[in-house]
C-alpha cells in the first residue's frame, strides 16, 4: 500500500503534495461537510505554503472552511512559542488567509493554559484533552520523516512505539528539542484513511535508504509505511538519491 512519488524541485514536489491534498478534500467532500486533516511541524510547513497558498491555480480550490486541523505531534510551548508547530502552521498558512480575507480552518490546539506546569500529570492533561477533540478516522494525516527515522513524535527505540491504550500520548523525554511534547499513536494512525510522507534533501537519504531497502526496520516512519493504510510518500530527488524504491 505504499507509493513513492519523487520530483527534482521542491516546487514541484510542493504543488504534487497540494494537489494530493486537494483530490482527497474533494473526495471527502463529496459526501460530507467536514474534511479532517492532521498536519505536521518542521519542513512540512513551508511545503504547504508554498502548495496550498503561493499556488495560485491551487489556491482557489482549498476549500478551508470545512477542514478540520489537528496536529500529529505538538511541542508543549506556548503557541507563538518559534517551537510550536501550531505556530508554524500560524505563521506560514492562517496569516496569509487572514490577510486576504478567506475564512479559514477550524484549528484544534493544545490547552495553552496548563502549560505553566511542567508537571506530567499536566501533560497528561492536555494530551487527554486534545485526545477529545479527534474524531474516530482521520481523512488525511500528513508527516515528516526525521533524519532519525522519526514522524510525528514517535522516534526510534522509544516505549510510546507500543503505545495503545490512548490516541494520544505524552513524551518528556524527545530526544529532539523540545523534550515535552504530546503525539500520534499507533491507534490513531492505523484508523487513517490516507497517510502521506514529505521527505526532502540528500540529508534524509540515508534513512529512506533504511525505510525502503530494509523489511525488518523497525524505524517509526518504516512501521507507518507499512500500516494497512494507503501511505504516498512526496520526496525529491536528492532523498532517494541511491535507494530502490518500493515498485
Ligand atoms: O520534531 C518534529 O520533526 C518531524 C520531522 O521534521 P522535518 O523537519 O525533518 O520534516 C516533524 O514531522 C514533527 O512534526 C516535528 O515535531
């Protein structure tokens, strides 16, 4: 169920990721009101700018009253916090729709309010909350891949691997700063409809390399590809550069 996808320019990579995006919101939307969609942090966000909103022929056909935004993995800073992958999105997608006037998504962030303790069981708190706001199956979930092997906050070796009894859990200890995040579990991917990867740059070809020539990894961004969910991965050229990619 995996298919790999790989371009020489990242513009090009960003407009094939936009219109993937856009083909499943107008799937969804033809039987219903609402498309759900979770996104990302790090280098996904300049992609989806640059797809979604300095895409003109695209532009007009995101229909983002109706998207439901969650976030995969959110760092536990405050939203305009430069770390906060709500911030990101913020910066890159919602300011520029705010500044031409088009209505935008309905956004589900963390509760910034209990951030001031750095206490788990706060944590634990604000992970339940967002858990709530998730319906049962995502449309569309959207990740990056680490140079680590990691997506969302799921990174390699690490116990929340075999996290199931919650959608979304804590983690105080991400070998990536920040160390406080909530993220993804297993469960919620698995639910997915579609799970997309965007991975670019010749820094990630050693990792794809792993991902796609090795059966037995057991790197998060490998266990996802093999999910029985639809997952596409975008990359460009440099990324695979040297790996044999799934036919
Ligand atoms: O820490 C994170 O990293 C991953 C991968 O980021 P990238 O910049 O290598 O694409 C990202 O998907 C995740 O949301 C973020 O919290």
């Amino acid at each position: 169920m995996v298919t790999v996808n790989s371009y020489a320019e990242s513009t090009e990579v960003a407009s094939k990721v936009a219109q993937y995006i856009l083909n499943i919101q107008d799937s969804v939307l033809a039987t219903s009101s609402e498309f759900h969609i979770a996104i990302s942090g790090g280098s996904l966000g300049k992609v989806l700018k640059a797809g979604l909103i300095d895409n003109e022929s695209i532009r007009s056909k995101v229909q983002w009253s109706k998207w439901k935004v969650y976030f995969s993995d959110e760092r536990l800073v405050p939203l305009d916090h430069e770390d906060s992958n709500y911030g990101l999105f913020n910066k890159l997608v919602l300011e520029a729709l705010g500044h031409a006037g088009v209505p935008g998504p309905t956004v589900f962030t963390i509760n910034e309010s209990l951030l001031h303790d750095t206490d788990t069981t706060t944590d634990a708190e604000i992970a339940k909350e967002y858990e709530s706001f998730l319906p049962s199956t995502i449309d569309l979930v959207l990740l990056g891949c680490g140079p680590d092997g990691h997506t969302a906050s799921l990174f390699p070796g690490h116990k929340l691997l075999n996290e199931r009894s919650v959608k979304i859990a804590t983690i105080s200890d991400s070998p990536k700063p920040p160390s406080r995040r909530i993220t993804f579990t297993f469960p919620v991917l698995e639910a997915a409809k579609n799970i997309a990867f965007v991975a670019e740059g010749a820094g990630k070809a050693p990792i794809l390399k792993e991902i796609f020539e090795s059966e037995e990894s057991q790197l998060p961004s490998a266990l996802v590809s093999k999910l029985n969910v639809p997952v596409t991965w975008f990359t460009n050229d440099d990324a695979i550069k040297g790996v044999n990619i799934p036919k």
